[in-house]
C-alpha cells in the first residue's frame, strides 16, 4: 500500500514502516501506519485537510480489536489522558496485522515480552494486546559492597556506651569502671 504524502512527511529521521491499513468504502480514509517507533493514525479530510495523531509505544496502555461480521473496529489507548486512536471500518484481517505488527514492535524493545489475548464471542471476536508499564528496577545501580554493613560488624562506640551504661544502671559495673571504659571508647572513635 502506498503510504500518503502526509504520513511520509510527518516520519521523524530513522523511523520506519512496519505496517499501514486503511479504512475502506470511505472518500476519505483513515489510515493506520505502524512504524517502529509509534502507531500513527492519519484521518484525511475534504479539501486537503487531514487530522494526524501518534502514540509511540512507551505511551501504549491497551490496544483492543473487535472483529464483526465483514469488517471491525480498533481502538488504541495511551497511558496518559487524550492519547486514544479509534478506528471503525477496518477489514477483519488487517486488524489483526496491525495488533501483531504492534506486539512484534513493542518486543523488540521491551524489557518483558507482550502478548495477545483473545476473547471469542458470538458474533465475532477481540483481540486484546495489554502493555503493561515496564520496571525499571534493573538499572538502579546496586550499592557496592563495602558501602553494605555485614550483619556481624561490631557495635559502634556510642552502641558500646549504651552497653556499658546498660550494666551499670543494672548494678554490674562500678561508677568507676564505666567512666574508665567509657573513655577508652571515645579515645578510640
């Protein structure tokens, strides 16, 4: 399928086409581009007017396709408020392709793999591709193991005042004995 003018014109430098459909029966149709940044939805309008909006796969929450008697319909949903791609009119099969294409896509830079959950219905079908948002605990540096404190390191010196005050409050150092200590501590600190 030819891509339009304006699709092409609206690509950012190292993006390319994974897939595009188009509604059919329609003097104006909508577009669905999938390249491998984003999923880009192209509504031509009358007159040379045209409505154009993206979602990059970062901001994909769900993608959701319903499967009707001869064509469908799919919506594409972002994670913030606004970011949502509606198409009706679409062939049954190219809804498909752009749900797998859109799943082979975010794999290849997710960090873990996606899939596509499928509701068989009475008259038809869904798809479901549910993009959960990623956790990015693996690349929090670790702190490095001398800065960790071994469970057995030994008391520090106001631990070993506190200690010492212990015993003597309970009457087993002298007054005497836990000022000559206690100074012994402190000289080492």
């Amino acid at each position: 399928m030819d891509l339009p003018k304006q699709v092409h014109d609206n690509l950012t430098p190292g993006e390319s086409v994974a897939c595009c459909v188009q509604t059919s029966m329609d003097l104006n149709p909508t577009y669905i581009v999938v390249t491998n940044k984003r999923v880009v939805c192209y509504d031509k309008k009358a007159l040379g007017r045209y409505d154009l909006s993206a979602i990059p796969y970062s901001k994909i929450f769900k993608v959701i396709g319903k499967k009707g008697k001869m064509r469908g319909a799919l919506t594409i949903l972002g994670e913030e408020r606004g970011m949502v791609i509606d198409v009706e009119k679409l062939k049954n099969d190219e809804i498909l392709q752009v749900i797998e294409t859109i799943k082979n896509e975010i794999n290849k830079v997710a960090l873990e793999p996606i899939s596509i959950m499928r509701k068989k219905k009475l008259m038809g079908e869904e798809w479901h591709l549910h993009k959960p948002k990623e956790n990015l605990v693996r690349t929090v540096a670790a702190p490095a193991p001398h800065a960790m404190q071994s469970m057995d390191a030994p008391p520090t010196g106001v631990e070993q005042i506190r200690e010492l005050k212990a015993l003597l409050d309970e009457g087993l150092l002298t007054e005497e004995e836990f000022k000559q200590k206690k100074e012994e501590i402190l000289k080492r600190m």
